[in-house]
C-alpha cells in the first residue's frame, strides 16, 4: 500500500469506533475453520468475517475475497480499495 493510501485509509479508519474482542472458544475456532474453508479465505480472513456477522460490526478491508464474502452473510463493508 503506498504512503498516501495508508493515510487515506487511516484517516477514514479515525472516524469509526473500533474495539477489540475477546479471543475465540475452542468451538468457535471450530466454526471460524469451517467459515474460512467454506469461503475459501485465509484464518485471518474468516476471523474479521466471523466475527462481523456475530456481532453486526462493519469490516474495512482492501480485500476482494474478503468483500465478496462478507456479501453472503450481510456484513457490513467498508471497502478500503477505492
């Protein structure tokens, strides 16, 4: 990401309220694996989409997959790409 885009990005980040949550339960683990297999998205990936759809939050990310996803399961998309 160039320099100019970080701080776009970071300056449209700045006006969201962004918390942190608690590691996953082994179960939920469980279901995060299965979530990223079935969208064939990283762990990483299917972490923030898990997460978005129990909880309502908006994902911002640059990431195509990860926006796509997200459509399937009615999470909100802050798309960070443009």
């Amino acid at each position: 990401m160039r320099e100019i885009d970080t701080a776009r990005s970071l300056s449209v980040l700045a006006a969201f309220n962004i918390s942190t949550a608690a590691a996953p339960s082994p179960r939920q683990c469980d279901e995060i694996l299965s979530l990223a297999r079935q969208e064939n998205l990283s762990v990483y990936d299917g972490i923030y989409l898990w997460h978005a759809a129990q909880t309502g939050a908006t994902l911002a990310t640059r990431d195509a997959a990860l926006i796509t996803a997200s459509g399937r399961f009615r999470s909100l998309v802050l798309d960070l790409r443009q």
